[in-house]
C-alpha cells in the first residue's frame, strides 16, 4: 500500500492514520524537551547577549516551521485545483492553525531575543515584517474557510489565497540579503567550531521536534475534519429520508 493511495481514500486514511497521529504527538513533544534542555543547560553562553540568547533554540525552529508549513499548504492546495485531491484541501486546512501558532511563537520570540540589540520591541524590518504578513495570510487562509457559505467554494477561495500567498515564502528567506536590515544574515547552516555546533544541536532537535509534533496534531485534525463531514453526510441522509 503506498502513501499517495493511502491518502487518495479518506476511508483507507482513517484506518491507518490514528497511530501515526500519536507516534508524531508523543515524538514531537520528547524532541521538544531534550532540545530544551540542551538548549538551556548543554549550550555555551552567547558571547554577546549572554544567557538572554537561549531563546533562540525556540524562535529559529519556529522560523523554519512557520515557512515550512506554509509550503507544505501551498503544495497541497495546487494538488486540489489541479487534480482535485480528495483530502489535499483537508491536509491544507488542518495544517493551518499550526503554521500560525509557529509563526506567532517566531514573531513573539523575535522580538524578545533581540530587544536586548536593537534596543526596540518591533521595526518595520525586511525580515520582521513579511513574517507578520505571513502570520496574516494565515489568518486570512482561517478566515476564508469559515467565511464561504460551501465547503467546495471555501476550499477553492482558500487554495487561491494559500498559492498567491506562497509569494511571500522567498520574500521571507531572501529578505535579509535583499536589504539592509536589521536582521542578521543567514549565518546558520555555515561554520564548524565547538561552539557553533554547541548552538546548532539543539535547534536541530528542537526542529524535528516541531516537524514531527506539526505531523501529529495535523493528523489529527485531518481525522476531525473526515469525521465531521461524515456526520454531516449522515445527518444530511437521515433528513432527507424523514422528508
């Protein structure tokens, strides 16, 4: 049985999806506190803001993620308009409140990591600023699904919305390259010392942590969705057998 057919039948999907849901839940949290912990007590001191900068091994997964998980609607979404999927609007969907729950941790976790630099809560920053336009997208994406009087047309308007807003996905990660901005450049994924490494571990956990737990909790509210539109689809048949 492979993924795609797995996914291509709600039924079949129902059947085999609940342990996945647990397994990414129950992994996601685990990574999550060893990261932590590495994090607050394995990780040398940042030379510059001291302990202060231990907010980072949450804010940088949550920047990964918020982006990632945006992604990963944008495909979904092009998968429903073009072969009209029958969960790829579900996965996208589900995946929503997620992506913006991740991106108000990274903007809030932005903001005090760095307030002891910048010296100001918030500015109108090339990175800072297209990640609150993502944050909105997100919420409009939300908005879209409860706003539509059908579930085809919200889903089509939403596809719409997730694949436009897909634009701002390079804005985003070219930003601090692009302009001068406050933002520090895109320094992670380069340098080999000990104490790079020693800052590098834990975000790596922290982020498998997010991705498997972002699994789970999207699984689960895929299951949501495939049980309400059932009882929906019940409920429907029973009123038209009793009219």
């Amino acid at each position: 049985m492979d993924v795609l057919s797995v996914f291509a039948n709600p039924h079949r999907f129902m059947g085999v999806s609940k342990p996945f849901a647990w397994g990414f839940t129950v992994l996601g949290s685990l990574l999550i506190l060893y990261g932590v912990y590495l994090g607050l007590y394995e990780a040398p001191t940042d030379f510059r803001q001291g302990d202060a900068a231990r907010i980072m091994f949450v804010h940088v997964p949550a920047a990964w993620l918020c982006m990632f998980i945006f992604a990963f609607m944008a495909i979904a979404s092009f998968i429903s308009l073009v072969w009209r999927h029958a969960l790829a609007d579900v996965a996208a969907k589900s995946a929503a409140p997620a992506g913006a729950a991740f991106t108000a941790v990274c903007l809030m976790t932005g903001s005090i990591c760095c307030y002891p630099i910048w010296g100001t809560w918030w500015e109108w920053d090339g990175r800072m600023t297209p990640v609150l336009t993502l944050f909105f997208i997100y919420l409009g994406y939300i908005a879209v699904w409860n706003a539509m009087e059908t579930p085809q047309k919200a889903a089509r308007a939403a596809a719409i919305v997730c694949m436009v807003g897909a634009i701002n996905l390079p804005i985003i990660h070219f930003s601090v390259e692009w302009w001068n901005t406050l933002h520090q450049t895109r320094t992670f994924f380069t340098g080999g010392d000990e104490a790079t490494y020693g800052f590098k571990i834990p975000m790596y956990v922290v982020a498998l942590g997010y991705l498997s737990f972002f699994g789970g909790i999207t699984l689960f509210n895929m299951r949501s969705e495939v049980m309400l539109t059932r009882a929906e689809m019940m409920l429907q048949r029973k009123l038209a057998g009793a009219a």
